[in-house]
C-alpha cells in the first residue's frame, strides 16, 4: 500500500503521510476536458445567453432590466382566461351586500345632538325614540346613540321638572 497512489488520471494528489514533508494542499477536483457548464434552471433560466440562445449560460448578453416586463402579457392573458373559465363554468362574482346594516342612523345622531344640546331635549327624546323604531325596522347601526339620547333627554326633563316644582313650591309658600 506504501508505494499505491492515485489511479491514473485522477484528479486527486496524493497526501504525505506521518513524517514526510510536502506542500500541505488541499485535493482539488478538476473539470473534465470539453465539460459545458449545466443550463440553468429556476428563476435565473430566463436570463442572459440562454435566453437568446447562444448557449453560454455564464455570459449575459442582455440587460436583466430590459424583460423585466416581458410576461406581462402572458400574466395578464392568463388572468383574463381564468375570469372566462370561471364565467363559463357558472361560478360568477356578486357584489358586496348592499344592506343598511353597516350604516349608522342619522336620526339617532340628531337625537343625541338635540338632547346633550339642553333646549331642545323633548324634540331629542322624540327623536329617539322614532330613530330606535327605524333601528329595529332595518337593522342600522346607532342604537346605543338613540339610547343615549333617551338617557340624556329624561334626564333633562326630570332635573326640569324637580326645578320647576322647586320654583312653584317657593313661590307658592312665599305669600
């Protein structure tokens, strides 16, 4: 085994062994005469030489930035060939529902406005009550603005009416 080495034309050198001296460099491998490099494949196989076909695959030719569109028309036909399909097949897109359901009641935001205004707490409390019934009746959105307003209106009109019978009992015990 001592005088074995590398078969003929490996492109393997050998390695000293224990006590012989030599350069310590690591085995290369070498590429065989007459090898062309494997084309490329994956998102780099439309780059370069090959894409114009002079069959380097290490040279590049061509700018990457100049076909950096040039399926767009092939993306986009695609996509107009799946909307047929799909339209043909039955299977067809409907709008968004439409429903009032997401929309929030204008007359309980008045409400609430007319009755935190103080003045006009009656037409607030009036208002609140026709915009809960328009609540209920087409499910909008706003009825804690309507309750609200509720709340705000009897609260006006309790304190009103403690401070007139206030007034009256004052005035009525003074003579």
């Amino acid at each position: 085994m001592a005088g074995s080495g590398p078969a003929p034309g490996s492109p393997y050198r050998p390695v000293p062994g224990p006590g012989q001296t030599g350069p310590q460099q690591p085995p290369r491998r070498q590429q065989p005469p007459n090898a062309s490099p494997a084309p490329l494949s994956g998102p780099a196989a439309g780059i370069g030489a090959l894409a114009t076909g002079d069959g380097n695959a290490y040279s590049q030719t061509t700018d990457p930035a100049d076909r950096r569109n040039d399926n767009y028309d092939d993306y986009s036909a695609a996509y107009l060939e799946d909307r047929v399909e799909d339209h043909e097949s039955g299977a067809e897109m409907t709008p968004a529902p439409t429903s009032r359901a997401n929309k929030t009641n204008t007359l309980s935001v008045v409400a609430v406005i007319l009755s935190v205004i103080g003045v006009t707490f009656i037409i607030g409390i009036v208002c609140g009550h026709v915009a809960r019934s328009q609540i209920r009746r087409t499910g909008e959105q706003g009825d804690a603005f309507a309750i609200a307003a509720l709340w705000v209106g009897y609260l006006y009109l309790a304190a009103t009416v403690l401070v007139l019978g206030g007034y009256f009992y004052i005035v009525g015990s003074g003579s």
